[in-house]
C-alpha cells in the first residue's frame, strides 16, 4: 500500500507581523494496486461500479 504524505506550513498572520504563529497541513495521497486476470464481462462489471466524488480510479488493461 503506497501513501505519499505532502507536508504544508504557513504563516497564520497574513500580513507577515507580529508572533510567529504557523499552521500545519497534511495531505494524503493513498495508492492502491490490484491486478486482476480475468475474462471482458467480469472487467465491464468491475468498471461500472459506482465511485464517490473525489476518488479518481485509473483502470488499464493490458493484453498478453
């Protein structure tokens, strides 16, 4: 399982002055690899399954 963490901190005052205040952020990005062999119909089945907002799913199929 492939997680890649991307680190942020700013400065909470906008203007720049005053004590140094920082926010932290943290983003995850989170990988996931299956490998499937199997037949066309089962492959149509897998790709029309329904997937929430936000969730990109990158489908390739390659023939050996």
């Amino acid at each position: 399982m492939l997680t890649k963490v991307l680190h942020i901190t700013t400065r909470k005052s906008p203007c720049g002055e005053g004590t140094n205040t920082w926010d932290r952020f943290e983003l995850r990005f989170n990988k996931r690899v299956i490998d499937l062999f199997n037949s066309p119909d089962v492959g149509k089945q897998i790709t029309s399954i329904n997937i929430e907002q936000g969730v990109e799913v990158e489908v390739t199929i390659a023939y050996s």
